[in-house]
C-alpha cells in the first residue's frame, strides 16, 4: 500500500452518487482552506456488481479521474473492457502514484532545505 494513503483524508463526495452506487465517488479539495481557489481532484469508479450481463454485453464502469488546479483541469482516461485496456489502466495509476511519491519526496527535500537556509546565520551584507 502507498504511503499516500496515510495522508489522504475520507470526505463526503461533493457530487452525487450514482444511482446504483460506487466503490468510490468523491471529489477533494488539494489545499488547504486558507490557499483554496479550486483545486480539486474528482475520482468516480462505479460499482457494477449489481448490472447484469445483457445480450452477451459485458457492463462497462464509468471511471473518472480529474485532477484540476486553479485554471487548468486534466481528464485521464481509464477502461477495464480488454485485458489489454486493463492491464494499460493499471499501469496508468501505478505510474502516476510511482511519480507522484518521486515528487513528494523530492518536494519535501527542497523544502528542508529551504528551512536550513532560512534558519542559517547570514555573515556579511549580500549584494
């Protein structure tokens, strides 16, 4: 399991759920109350246990995954209607998580870094 997940928090989608439900429908503001201005991340995997199959049709999840900031949104898309289309959509997210935690760890870096420097004496006038 990620190290992410200790970080995420389980709010209450701000969208409604779908009629015949969800494994997880939420939408997550990315900052804090003080720096919102509409970053959001939007995930909707629907729950299918309860369709069934008609006319040999296979029932095809609506899978949503939004990432948006202030001013700009990204869609990414996903679809489990193949083994190739699967396997494709899980190495989509694993590579995502696997750039996202590179980035985490590297933000965090910067930013201790950052606070040494700030904590450091400064001997003699910069110019």
């Amino acid at each position: 399991m990620s190290y992410l997940t200790l970080y995420a928090l389980r709010r209450p989608a701000s969208v409604r759920p779908t009629q015949r439900g969800a494994r997880v429908d939420e939408q997550t503001l990315l900052n804090l109350p003080e720096f919102d201005g509409g970053a959001h991340i939007r995930v909707l995997v629907e729950d299918t246990s309860a369709y069934r199959v008609r006319r040999r049709r296979l029932p095809s999840p609506r899978l949503k995954l939004r990432i948006a900031d202030c001013e700009n949104e990204i869609h990414l898309k996903f679809s489990v209607d193949s083994p190739d289309l699967r396997e494709n959509s899980l190495h989509k997210i694993d590579t995502l998580i696997a750039s996202l935690e590179r980035f985490r760890s590297s933000l965090q870096a910067e930013a201790e870094l950052r606070i040494e420097r700030e904590l450091r004496p400064r001997h003699g006038k910069e110019t």
